[in-house]
C-alpha cells in the first residue's frame, strides 16, 4: 500500500498511525497539496490527502473511509473501531468531534496563514475559534484516562492524538494544558507510543507562505 500525504495534517497522520497500529505495511509519499498539486490531484480530484493506494491500484479517500477499510482488514477482534451498537457509536461520535476541531484548525490557520491581519475576516475567526473551543471543552469534559473511554485505546484516542498535536503545532494558544488537563494528559499517552512515534511529523512537512 502506498500512503500519500504529509503528516502536519491530522488526518494523514491518523491513517498512518492506524496503519503502524495494526502492522500493515506501506510506503509514504509525503506528497503536497500545494507544492505538488498536480500529481495529487492527478489522484484525487478533489485535491486532498490522505490517499492510500491499495497493492491492485485501487485508490481510496478520506481518512474516515480508510480508516473503515482498515478496519474490515484487521477484522472485528483487532479493529479500534467496535463493529456494533453503542460503543461504535461512542467511537464514531468522539472522531467526528475531534475531526471536525482539526477541519476547523485547517480553516482558521489558513485565513490567518494565508491572508495579511487586515484582509483577515474578524466574524471567521471568532466562529472558528469559538467552534475550536467549545469542542475542545466538550472532549474534555468526556475524556477518560489513561484512554478516552477509560480502559481500552480505540481509534477515538488515535483521532484525538492526532488533533490535539494539530492544534499544538497550528494554534498552540488554543490548547494550554492547564485547561485541558485530562486532553493533555491523553495526548502524552498516544505520543508515547509507537505508532505515533512511527508518524512524526517530518522538519520538511511543512505550508507555504503563499498560495
């Protein structure tokens, strides 16, 4: 398999820590959407990563949909997502939070990023921010220890992991620990690991100064 995508986006990296998790092999292509643009979108058309390149050349997208089909590899007794009933729904719920802060992460460093302070719209950033926020309250408030759902990792810890490192490296005023103390706390636990120590962020992954 073939992962394309850096891994100073979240979702790139969580489908690659979910990779090393279940000790699927790949090789990465720490391809760019703005530097290498063409030969992503050659890909996906939408021009987004992930994109995992199965070993018969089908091409998958979206990091929940790669996710879903490594799960159905791995089989029900090793996927960190449950196949059924509440505690799927619990896992799913925890994810679309925490990818949703990432998606909200991406869109207000981007208008900060990419535009100077005066063309920045001022209602944008206090919706993003107040978006940002509120989630990250609301993770709080039902993260476990030392896993999200207290005893057994899932793929709401690796999603997780993968946002607050995001918001750290992105928005780093957003995530004091002291506010977040049991976030915080989780997300020390994941970096510990190594699959996540297998997905670091590489010194030349990084956004341009301009589009």
């Amino acid at each position: 398999m073939i992962l394309i995508g850096q891994y100073d986006s979240p979702f790139v990296r969580r489908v690659a820590v979910t990779l090393h998790h279940y000790h699927m092999p790949f090789e990465r292509k720490p391809l760019s959407v703005f530097g290498d643009k063409k030969e992503v979108q050659a890909i996906n058309p939408l021009l987004r990563v992930p994109i995992l390149i199965l070993e018969d050349g089908e091409v998958l997208v979206d990091s929940g949909c790669i996710i879903d089909y490594l799960n159905e590899r791995a089989g029900p007794a090793r996927s960190m997502t449950p196949a059924h009933g509440s505690d799927r729904r619990r896992v799913l719920q925890a994810c679309a939070i925490s990818t949703g802060i990432s998606d909200k992460t991406v869109a207000l460093y981007f208008e900060r990023h990419f535009h100077e302070e005066a063309q920045v719209s001022a209602n944008l950033d206090k919706r993003l921010s107040s978006q940002i926020k509120t989630a990250l309250d609301a993770l709080e408030h039902q993260c476990g220890t030392p896993w999200f759902f207290d005893n057994s990792m899932t793929q709401a810890d690796v999603t997780i992991g993968c946002m607050i490192s995001h918001v750290k490296l992105r928005l780093p005023e957003f995530f004091p620990a002291d506010k977040y103390p049991k976030l915080h706390a989780l997300s020390r636990h994941c970096e510990m690991r190594e699959e996540f120590d297998a997905a670091r962020i590489g010194s030349n992954e990084t956004v341009p100064k301009k589009l």
